[in-house]
C-alpha cells in the first residue's frame, strides 16, 4: 500500500465534499427560479476534484506501482513554459493593443509552440475561429467582446 497517495487522495476528498455539502451552500446564495445557480459551476468543479481524489486513495490501497522513469520530461516543461509567455503575450496585447490582436496572438503563437509549421492551417484555423466568434458575438448576439 502506497500510504501517502492513499492518505492524500482521501483527504483532499474528504475537503471536497466538505466543501460541496457546508462550505459552497454556505458562501453562495441560491438564485430565483428560471436562472442557473451560481454554485453549479463550483460543485460540478468540487465533484470532480473528489472523485478523482478517491480514485488516487483507491489506487493507493490497491498498491498500484508506477514506473520510475519520470512521467514529465524536460522538453515538455519547456513547451509548458513557452505556451505560459504566448498566454501572457496575448493577454498584454488584449489589455494594451486589441482583442482581435491577442486572438492572432494566442492561437498562431499555440500553433508554433506545438511545432506546426504549415502556414495554411495556421492561417486558415486562426481566421476560421476568430471569424466564428465575431459572428457568434457581434452577428448572432449583437454584443461587443470589449
């Protein structure tokens, strides 16, 4: 039995549901009929987070052994890493320049990070979703992004 991961699978549970069944209808309020509950969002979040707590404690009862050749390498933190400065890159550019900006930013800069290099899918997936989401907000619901 692998007493750590047991252990910390099935206390950070149990803070899940403690904070599904006390903390969350305590904090958030209950809204009128015909709206969405502010703490749907939380519990579904809260819910997960528990059962994929109880998973890792029953793992650790059962003494599922992992390998031990680490799970991350160092070209992967990288990459981590370097999407992190194209997230703030185009967060600067939406504050600073424009939104349409930090849209180019974000999904050309993802793009080349993850190593496309063909500029037609570039191209064509950066036009096609932010010409999608201008048609989404500005056509369809007749609201500015900004």
């Amino acid at each position: 039995m692998k007493q750590t991961e047991f252990y910390s699978g099935a206390v950070i549970c149990g803070l899940a549901l403690g904070t599904i069944f006390w903390v969350i209808p305590w904090q958030i309020e209950e809204v009128g009929e015909g709206y969405v509950s502010p703490r749907l969002l939380p519990q579904i979040c809260m819910w997960l987070i528990a059962g994929l707590c109880a998973l890792q404690a029953v793992n650790g009862l059962r003494g599922i052994q992992s390998s031990g050749v680490t799970p991350i390498r160092r070209a992967e933190i990288f990459t981590f890493l370097k999407l992190g400065a194209v997230l703030a890159l185009s967060l600067a550019l939406f504050v600073w320049v424009a939104p349409l900006a930090a849209g180019i930013s974000l999904i050309a800069g993802a793009f080349l990070v993850l190593g496309e290099r063909n500029p037609l899918v570039i191209l064509g997936v950066t036009g096609g979703l932010l010409l999608l989401i201008w048609g989404v907000f500005y056509r369809l619901l007749g609201t500015a992004i900004v």
